[in-house]
C-alpha cells in the first residue's frame, strides 16, 4: 500500500485496481465532499479500494469499483428478475441469486388488497424491484416502484430466461444502447428484460429467434464493442 | 430450509415451457440439433493416468494408480478394479461435501459396469504371483463443473486416463521363484494396461412428448426432462451396459433407435479418444527423447524394491531407507519388502494435484477388501506425502 504514488485518482480511472490499491489521498484535497460507492473505503487519510475491479468516476465527485460477479449482492433499488420457490401467507419467496431468500409482500402490487392477492405457481419468473437490502437480513421486494405503480414490474410469461454475470446485465444496460443489442435489433423483433442479478429473459415471435438472441446476448460478454457487432452479424447471416 | 432453497439453482415454469417447444422444432437452446454432442476436448495432465475432459461446459478430471495387494479368493489370478467418484461442491450448488450421493454412486456405478461386464481391462495380465500378489487399478474421477450429462464425460475421461496409464514392469525372481521385484520408471519403461475395447457411455433424454429424443443434454434440459437412458457401447456395436433409472416409460421402438444411435456416437467419440491419446503418446516420447539425452530425472527417484521371503524382522528402518512387510495370514514366510540406499518405492503412479492416495485397501471408502487384515496397509504404501 505504500509504494504508490498519493495524489490525484486521475491515473487510476478506468483502470483494473486490486485491494490495498490507494485511490486517492485526501490530504492533498481540502474542501471536497468526495462520494464512494461499491469496493471503495476510507482509511483516515486516504481511500484505499477493497474490491478487484475497475475504477470508475462520474463528475462531480463519485468514484465506485466495477466488477463482475456470478452471484449477486441485493442493492436497494435495484430491479431483479426473481423466481418464485415458495408462498407464505403474508410473503412470497422469491430467489434472486442472492445469499439469502428474498420476501416479496402479498400486498406490493399496485391496487394490492387482501382481496386480491396473485397466485404465483413455484417456478413462475417476476420482475421486482428491490426495496431494502441489508447484510444479514432477508432483502425485501416489491412489484411496484416508489410511487405505486406497477410499471414493468410483475410476472413475466413464456419466454425464455438465462442467467449470466453481474457485468454483463450491467453491459445490457447501459446507455447508449451496447451494440450487440443494436445489431440484432435491426433485423430482429424481441423483448428483453434484464435483471441486474445477473438474469436476462428474452422473448421473440418464435423459438429459433429466441435462441439466437439469447445465444448472441451470451456470447457477447467478453467482446468489444466492434467484436460484438461482428458476431451478432455472423450469426444472423449464418440464420438467414 | 430456506439456506437450502437459496443454494439450489431454479427452474422456471418458462424455460420448461421454451425447451419442450423448441424441442418440437428440433432446436436446442444451445443452437444443436437433438442428436449433436457438445464440444469435446480431452487434455492430459502431467503424470501417466491423469485426463481432464471438457464436454461443452461440463469438466471432469480423471486419475487413475495402482497398488499391490491380494487378490480376492474366488479370483487368485485376476487384478481388481475400483471406481471412486468425488462430486465436489464447486461443480453445483447442490453438491454436498462428504458422503457420496445417490447420483454420484449411480455414475459410480455405470463407469464401473461399463468396465467390468465387459471385461474391458485385462484383469489377469495385472497377475505378478497367482493367489499372493496382484495389481490394484483405482479410478478417481472428479467433478469439476455440471452443465449436465456427467456421466458421459466421466466415462471419457476414466476411458482416457486408463489409455494412458503406466504401471511398474515386474519380473519373478529369485530361488523358489517367489521374488518380486517391481521396477522403477528409470530402469524399466512402466507398462500400459491392456484394453480389449473403449466401453462408450451415451446418454439419452426423453421429455413428456414420446417423439422427443435428445443425446448429450445440459443442465437445464436435465431438469426438464422426464426420463433418461445411458447406453454405454463399444465401437463394435457390441451393447456393454443399459441404464434407465425408472421415471418415464419408453417404447421398444425407442429404445431400438436410441441404441443404433448410440452404436454412432459410440464410434466418433472412440475416435476421439484415440486420436488424443495418439497425439499424447507421441508428444511424451518426443519429450523422454529429450529427457534421456540431457540426462536430467524427473519424478521418481526410486530403487528396486525386493520382496524375499524371511523370517520376522522388526520394522524398523535402516539408516535412510525404508522397510515394507507384507503379512499375510496364511503364510509361515513373512515377506519384506526392502528399499536400498536413500530411494522410496513409488509404486503409485498419480497426479500431482491429486489429493494423497495414502494407499491401503482400508482406507479406500466404498469398497472393503477382504484381505485388509492380511497386508499391512501402512508399510506397503510409500511416504506419497514427500516430494520425490
């Protein structure tokens, strides 16, 4: 942790960091609120980063670590594709690839009373929203977003789900839209729903284009963005 | 209950629904056609006896060893054959760590008769002294990573690693002809084991459509479908083994294609597997040219081990070297085996990954030989926990 030099973060942006790197040395900066995100801490004087990554930093002041997961750590706010494995009377049991088994409340739906509470078969695929996640404790979810309504959020039908890394959900997006959604996009008609723990479900007019986009959405992970836009177009020509 | 529901990965009612329509079309999720294998890609690992396969993403690590023991009485000049299996729980989340489960026995079990109904292996050619001393051959196979249909890719991988096994030469000495002396890699070229024919395991899915066949599924398809059927087969077409662990009944008509079929698979994969272990063979003989000529050893530095018929002598070592006793029951001679100077018998031949096969037949879980009493486990083996 020592042998580095102190000063600005502006070498490290963008830049694969490992724990124990310093960040940034706050001594050399007075009168600035600096915010932290993920992978990131303060050690007295100076912010050292906790998490294998890459370092990010949007203006004014946020500096966050980015990394790639296969499973996933519940934020609140964050929105999830969850399976249903159980229902209780007052909760449903919703994995969502977390340590621990999310509750979604039989009233977090827009209109919910105890009148009409949705029968969810076991195994039938949500998209929620996460409303409290805290270490230690079951996260809590909800089918509605802050102010109520329902939004996208609710059960998805047919269709076909496939999960991935945390980085590539988060690469699915992002904006501008990534490019192999761009691609396949311009030949292709298909809905998808992405979930930030790592699950994507994907929904198109037939069965062959479901497994293409799905097949195309897998193999993207690792590539550029040009390799990206070469390999959706290999694979739709080799289609058609 | 609800740790165990969040370690378990999940089926959706979506993808159950997806991959029995696609199925309808001939698609697979992966893009294959019903009938097509995944990617098979077999390596080899350093030691003679050890193979890791990669069958799309499905991994599985194979190793086989050797040991001398007694033969069991009903068979005095037949070697033995064993088959352990470590599920390990980085391959699936619901692998537990410990005692093997039920669907790891069942793989256990299907290699296994694959091997042995078929008389596979030449058992007798692992014969040194009939009814006193044969070879011990044990096969472990790992899991490494489930993507579905491990017991095809264990079965390659155990088919791999017997290929390229290599066992001590032995030659019969002595006065009464009851010496045995079991050479090391230096002195003599370590022998392979015989293989009549390569037992192929192919395995079948069926779903809740009769018409549905699939060959080689994944994980997902392993949880959506309704029934299975491993055909294990030679290149021949002679059927060595059929397992069909209940659930959905199949017609006859089925089960007679599934296993034309499978006669097919069988021949590619066989050729496969030779061609791997052809190129295997021929890099590691390009390399021993190598070694010899710059006269560096590698691996064992061992000694000749001889076993003579004495009378009881304490085991205690001398100096630096090591003195193994075999005792059996039934027999007034004790035998002993002696390693000269500062060498170890090294009569295992392993990975270097592996965990430490410490040796005896009683510590091997699974099966129990007879004869455990008889030979002394802990002298036989050697200090495997040593560098060598």
């Amino acid at each position: 942790m020592e042998s580095k030099s102190s000063g600005s973060a502006t070498n490290l942006v963008d830049q694969l960091v490992y724990p124990g790197d310093v960040v940034l040395d706050l001594s050399s900066m007075t009168n600035q609120t600096i915010k932290l995100g993920g992978g990131l801490r303060q050690d007295c004087d100076v912010i050292s980063v906790m998490k294998a990554g890459r370092l990010r930093f949007s203006k004014p002041n946020k500096y966050w670590v980015e990394s790639s997961q296969k499973r996933y750590v519940p934020h609140a706010e964050d929105s999830v594709l969850g399976i249903v494995v159980d229902s209780r009377s007052d909760n449903f049991l919703v994995d969502i690839k977390g340590p621990a088994i999310a509750f979604l409340p039989v009233l977090a739906f827009e209109g919910g009373t105890r009148r009409n509470i949705p029968k969810f078969e076991v195994g039938a695929l949500l998209y929620v929203r996460v409303v409290k996640a805290n270490p230690g404790m079951n996260p809590e979810l909800s089918c509605t977003d802050a102010s109520g309504k329902a939004g996208e959020y609710g059960v998805l039908k047919e269709g076909y789900m496939f999960e991935c890394s945390t980085g590539l959900s988060r690469m699915l997006l992002s904006s501008p839209t990534c490019p192999v959604l761009d691609t396949l996009g311009k030949k292709l008609s298909f809905e998808i729903a992405v979930g930030l723990n790592g699950r994507v479900w994907v929904i198109a007019s037939s069965p062959p284009t479901t497994i293409i986009v799905a097949n195309a959405l897998i193999n993207s992970e690792p590539l550029s963005g040009v390799q990206q836009k070469i390999m959706a177009e290999k694979l739709l020509q080799r289609v058609q | 209950m609800e740790q165990r529901l969040a370690n378990c990965v999940q089926l959706t009612v979506n993808e159950k629904q997806f991959i029995e329509n696609a199925l309808l079309s001939e698609l697979r999720v992966d893009g294959r056609g019903p009938l097509e294998y995944r990617k098979l890609s077999i390596k080899f690992g350093k030691d003679d006896g050890s193979a890791e396969v990669q069958l799309g993403e499905t991994r599985v690590m194979s190793f086989v060893s050797a040991q001398l023991v007694q033969p069991y009485k009903d068979r005095p000049n037949e070697g033995t054959l064993s088959i352990f299996t470590e599920f390990s729980p980085m391959a699936d989340p619901s692998f537990e760590p410990g005692r093997p489960g039920e669907s790891a026995v069942e793989l256990g079990r299907i290699i296994d008769r694959g091997l042995r109904e078929s008389r596979a292996i030449d058992t007798e050619s692992l014969c040194i002294l009939s009814a006193k001393l044969v070879w011990a051959i044990r096969i472990d196979i790992h899991i490494l990573d489930n993507a579905g249909n491990l017991v095809d890719a264990a079965n390659i991988a155990a088919l791999a690693s017997l290929l390229t096994f290599r066992r001590p030469e032995c030659s019969l000495g002595g006065e009464d002809g009851q010496q045995v002396v079991v050479h090391p890699p230096e002195v003599r070229e370590p022998l392979p084991l015989i293989l009549h024919h390569l037992p192929v395991a192919v395995t079948f899915g069926f779903f809740s459509n009769e018409n549905l066949v699939v060959l080689d599924p994944t994980y997902h398809e392993e949880a959506v479908m309704t029934g299975r059927m491993t055909a294990t087969l030679n290149a021949n077409g002679d059927v060595c083994a059929i397992q069909k662990p209940g659930e959905q009944g199949i017609f006859q008509h089925i089960i007679m294609h599934c296993l034309k079929l499978a006669h097919v698979k069988a021949g590619d994969i066989t050729a496969k597997i030779k061609d791997a272990v052809e190129k295997h063979n021929n890099e590691r003989a390009l390399q021993k040219i190598k070694r010899r000529s710059s006269s560096v050893s590698v691996d064992v530095c061992g000694t000749t081990a001889r076993l003579r018929g004495k009378q009881n002598q304490s085991g205690g070592g001398k100096d630096n070297s090591h003195l193994d006793q075999l005792k059996p029951k039934d027999e007034a001679n004790f035998m002993e085996c002696d390693a000269t100077s500062s060498g170890q018998v090294q009569i295992n031949k392993k990975d270097e990954g592996s965990k430490n096969f410490t040796g005896g037949p009683s510590s091997w879980y699974g099966k129990k030989d007879p004869y455990s009493e008889c030979v002394n486990s802990d002298l036989l083996k050697a200090p495997m926990d040593s560098e060598c």
